[in-house]
C-alpha cells in the first residue's frame, strides 16, 4: 500500500467519522470521484506530503439559498478555498447551457463570497502534472502568504 493510499484511506475514513450532516455522509460513503482522487493522488500529496485542512464535497450555500458542492474544500485557520477539477466530459463537450450557466454562477457566488477558487482540468492533472504541482503551490502560497 502507497503512502497515498494509507493517507486517503485514513482521511476518508475520518470526514466520515466525523460528518453529521446526512448528505455529505452520503456523498463520502459513496467515494469521491475519479477526477478528485487523481488529483489528490499524483498533484496535492505529492507537493504538499498530507490533505490537512482538506475536506471533500464541501456543502455551502449561495445567495438563493441553493445548496452547492464543492469538489474540495481548503479551510486552513478559517481561510475560504475551494478546488474545482473540471472533467472534459461533464464540464465541456456534454455541457448543456443550463448546466453552463449554472456553473459560472457557481463560481462568481464563490468568488464574490471571498472563496480563493481554484479550477483545474481533469486533463492537465493527466497529462501535467508538474504544472498542476505548481498550481498547488500557488494556492497554498495565497493562504500562508503575508502581507510586505
């Protein structure tokens, strides 16, 4: 068993330990998607060594009071980011304009409600993944960061 693997297995099983609102727990129980767990497994923990401050399929509310899911959220000491892996498929040939539409309200409400928004294609984190490693270090970077 990789290190990854040992360290995903035991946060997994700790934000479902540890979850009380029944349809997150839903969410975690049925495992996090493709997408989110290569990118886990071959961007964040090789460049950060953990998935501290990291919780999946965060749940927040918009302006209309719509419950939205976030991919992951990064919340170290109270900070608002969120990581969005963006699969080809579900994100861009298939989208419908709806679905389109949605998902840039998505992302202004985040922004607009002080969320550090990172999105990532399912595809760099593939076919580059010494790019997406250097993304991570730059949102990490916005959090740890002070002020000259």
């Amino acid at each position: 068993m990789s290190f990854f693997t040992k360290a995903y297995e035991e946060w997994l099983q700790q934000k479902m330990a540890n979850e009380k609102n029944p349809r997150r727990r839903e969410f975690l129980e049925k495992g996090l998607t493709h997408s989110t767990v290569e990118f886990l497994r071959s961007c964040w923990y090789p460049t950060v060594g953990n998935l501290d401050h990291l919780y999946p399929e965060w749940e927040v509310k918009d302006v209309h009071n719509a419950v939205r899911y976030l991919d992951l959220a990064y919340i170290p000491g109270g900070a608002k980011g969120c990581i969005e892996i963006q699969d080809y498929r579900s994100h861009a040939r298939d989208i419908g304009v709806s679905r389109f539409k949605d998902l840039c309200k998505k992302h202004s409400m985040l922004a607009l409600d002080d969320w550090t928004l990172l999105t990532v294609a399912y595809l760099s984190v593939v076919e580059e993944p010494e790019f997406c490693k250097q993304l991570v270090l730059a949102f990490i970077g916005k959090f740890i960061s002070t002020p000259v």
